[in-house]
C-alpha cells in the first residue's frame, strides 16, 4: 500500500464510467489513497451509473456529467490528469447485436475519442482499458492466457477487442502509456440490478432475494471465472502504478473454474432463499455462447506481484450482505439518486 501511496498521493485522477460498479469501486479505493479523483459518467439508464455508489464521498471526488461519445468535452477534461481509467462501455453483448451502431459509437467511437484527447492535449497521461473475455470467442484450451485465439462471437466481442486494439497502437505509434485488461465475470456490491444483461452472479443474488426460481441453461455444468469486484479494482490501481504494466495486455480474473450451476447454489445457499430449474439451451444460443472458461493470470500475478484475495464463497456472502443492507438503491428499473 505504501507503493500506492507514493504513485497516487496528491496526482489527479479521471474515471469514465465512473458511477459504475467497476468506476466507484476503483474511485474508493483512490481516494483512500489521496489522489484527486474526478469522475465522468453520462448516466445512461440501462447501465450502472449510479449516484448512490458514491455516497459518502461526495465532498471528497469532483463529478461531471459527460459522455465518451463527446470528443470536446473528451478533449477538455483530460487535460491535467496523471491518470485516466477508461471504464465507460456499452456493457451488453446481447444489445450488441440488436444495436450494433450503439456498441460502435460507445466501444469504439468513444474510446478513440478519450485516446486523441489524451494524445494531443495531455499525452503524459497513462490510460487504462477494461476489455472482456468476450474478445476471445470459442475457448479451446484452459485456462486462457493472453496468446489464445480471439475470434468474438459477438458484436461487442469485436468491439472490446478493437477498443484494446487502438489502445495498442497508441502505446506503440504515439507513446500514450495504456495497460489493458481483458476481464473474466465480475461480480460485488455497487453493480447495477436492473436486468440480467450484465454480472449473472448479481442477478441471481436479486432473484434469491425475490425468492424467485433461477432457470440453469442445460445441466449447468460450463465453467465460469467469477471475479470479486475489490480485487479487479485493486488490480487495475496496482496496474496504473506500475510501469512494468505499459503496454501489456492482462489476462484478469480469480484463476478458478467454477460450475455454474454450484454458483448458483452458493448464492441461494447463502441468500437463504430461491430455487432452481433446469431449462434448455435458448435457440441460437450457441451462436454466443463461448464454453468454459478460466483465466490463466500467470502474467498478472508474475509481472506486478498482485494476486485476488476473495474466494467465491467470501465475495458471494459480501455481495448479499451489501445488497441486503442497500437494494432500495439497485433494484428499482431507473437508477437511484440522493
């Protein structure tokens, strides 16, 4: 911590996305750190942004109301920044493909605007990258290290692997420092519950809590790599100060496979509520559907000396444990504000 410290205190700090799950996350743990933490989030409804996620900090972080898509408004508030975590993202892959245009404008439009903005009016800047497993596509060897095939499945599958693929290219034609992630299932407090497009795990936890039946896609035996949301962040926190990460893509994620069927009893082991049904494979299903997956994080554990601290079954019951105390917040259909 000591080393964080040193590369955060007192240096000024972007987040898009910054409402979201992953973006508070991230913003709590800096400021415990004594950076000075702006947050950007355009508080689009379907996705997390949230203002309850950053209750507490209020007088502690600046706020601005903006959108990635808003070069201008990119090329201003850049300026001035030591670092910038680039969170802001069409999270759906389902959407992907019934709104291409969408993921396009947000995934990629977006994210090139935040790079030229950084190029040509703050290019000291290091910027981080949040891309997906999703970019991988079929999986057809365990665990998934950073030299597998991606070939995506789906349209944000193409996208997220095109937003790292500028990321790359910045790094090595424009010397911007960027460190990208390709993240496998995350899950934790502050995650928005509004439907089930994004973070499976928290959605169930919803349904248990509802006392509501969770149907399981065939015998629920596919393998999944849940990640629990602190670790992601401090990993991304350890990667931004840390210059061994320019450059480099990760490969992020807890290391273990899980069933998912046995995720979802934890959750309702835990909740203490809910039940389960079997049901079959939706039509074209296989179409997006990549099979199991574990992430290899040799090089992550490796290069920056990080490793995840949370099992499952610890995440799990913190998750409910959050979301018990504070669901009036997250599951309401718009999102909460003060």
């Amino acid at each position: 911590m000591n080393n964080l410290n040193k590369a955060y205190c007192g240096k000024n700090v972007m987040i898009t996305g910054g409402m979201g799950q992953m973006g508070s996350t991230v913003a709590r743990l800096l400021v415990e750190l004594s950076a000075n933490v702006k947050i950007i989030d355009a508080m689009l409804p379907m996705y997390g942004g949230n203002e309850f996620n950053i209750r507490g900090l209020e007088d502690k972080i600046e706020v601005c109301y903006a959108d990635i898509r808003d070069a201008p408004a990119m090329n201003r508030l850049v300026k001035n920044q030591d670092f910038i975590f680039n969170f802001a993202g069409q999270v759906s892959h389902n959407d992907s493909i019934s709104n291409p245009d969408l993921d396009l404008a947000i995934n990629c439009q977006g994210h090139l605007n935040v790079l030229n903005a950084v190029k040509n009016y703050n290019p000291k800047a290091k910027i981080l990258y949040s891309g997906s497993r999703i970019q991988f596509g079929k999986i057809v060897y365990l665990p998934v290290d950073e030299h597998h095939p991606r070939i995506p499945l789906s349209v944000y599958g193409v996208h997220k692997n095109t937003g790292e693929q500028y990321y790359q290219a910045y790094f090595k034609h424009h010397n911007i420092k960027t460190v990208c992630f390709r993240i496998a299932n995350p899950y934790g407090p502050r995650a928005q519950m509004k439907h089930h497009k994004y973070t499976m795990p928290n959605w169930f936890i919803r349904q248990a809590m509802e006392n509501k039946t969770i149907p399981i896609f065939g015998d629920g035996s596919q393998l999944r790599d849940y990640m629990y949301i602190d670790d992601l962040a401090n990993a991304f926190v350890v990667a931004g100060a840390s210059e061994k990460a320019d450059g480099e893509v990760f490969n992020i994620g807890s290391g273990v496979g899980t069933r998912f069927v046995d995720m979802v009893n934890l959750i309702i082991k835990t909740v203490g509520s809910g039940k389960t049904i079997s049901v079959p494979w939706p039509k074209n299903y296989e179409n997006v559907e990549t099979g199991d997956y574990v992430a290899n994080i040799t090089k992550i554990t490796k290069t920056l000396d990080w490793k995840p601290l949370a099992s499952l079954e610890a995440g799990i019951k913190k998750t409910v444990d959050y979301y018990k105390k504070n669901k009036q917040h997250y599951f309401n259909n718009v999102h909460a504000t003060f």
